[in-house]
C-alpha cells in the first residue's frame, strides 16, 4: 500500500510521518523500529530518527509505503 501523507511544512521527521501515516501508535515505538533498521527510505535502510523527509520522498515500513507530499497551507 502506497499512502500519501501531506503536509503543509517543508519537511517532516521520519519518526513523525510513520507515526502520522498510523504505522505506529507512538513515537517511541518508531525509535524503535528505525533504530533497529526496519524502515527503508528512498531505497535504503535508515536508522536516523530524525532524518528530514522532504517532498516525494518515500519511508517503507512492513510492506507499507508513505510519501511525502509538501501541499499549500
């Protein structure tokens, strides 16, 4: 499933667009799983928690995909 998270900033941290795309519950939990190595980002496996997701840019997690699209507040 590929799911398209908006957002009206120029950027997101990745801990908050997996929680903001409901692939966590808590932002501890997405510590977790990034810091284990769980989540890929644009292709490659991350374990930067705060890694500033920008426009088109994509996380995937368990199968899911979120994007990221920068849209006018």
């Amino acid at each position: 499933m590929n799911q398209i998270i908006e957002i009206t900033t120029e950027f997101i941290r990745l801990d908050s667009l997996l929680k903001l795309g409901g692939a966590m519950d808590t932002g501890g939990q997405a510590k977790f799983v990034i810091q284990d190595g769980q989540v890929i980002v644009n292709g490659e496996t991350c374990t930067m928690r705060g890694k500033k997701m920008r426009d088109g840019d994509w996380a995937e997690f368990d199968g899911d995909r979120y994007t990221v699209k920068v849209v006018e507040g």
